[in-house]
C-alpha cells in the first residue's frame, strides 16, 4: 500500500550577530549544508521548502503570553 506523508520539521535557533539578517544567512546556509550531505531528505523524504524569519526577542517568544506590551 502506498501513503502519503506530509511532515513539519519546527525549530527554534538563538544566535548572537550583529542583525537579523545575519542569523537568517548562517542558518540558510547550515541547512543547505545539511541537505547537501543528506540527499535522503530531497530523494525520499521530499523535502520541499524550509523557511525562517529572524526577529528580535520579545512578546513573539511566548505565543502563550497575552499580556500586551508597554
């Protein structure tokens, strides 16, 4: 029997540099190389799309925190 799989990989990176973007380059970069030593992710796992946002730590951490910010 064949099946389908749809599946989420979701992580969480804290890094110190010097701009958002920064962080989002070193990331990119780190999974390109992870996908480039484990071409199983792309050839049998289909592997489609990873995709981040970088941003300033604050209310954003803590989905479950209400409290409006002053």
């Amino acid at each position: 029997m064949q099946v389908k799989i749809h599946w989420i990989i979701d992580g969480m990176a804290d890094m110190d540099v010097d701009k958002p973007e920064d962080a989002e380059a070193k990331v990119e970069e780190m999974l390109k190389q992870v996908l480039a030593d484990n071409p199983d992710l792309i050839n049998v796992l289909g592997a489609r799309a990873i995709q981040g946002k970088a941003y300033l730590p604050g209310s954003e951490d803590d989905i479950g925190d209400t409290t409006p910010d002053v």
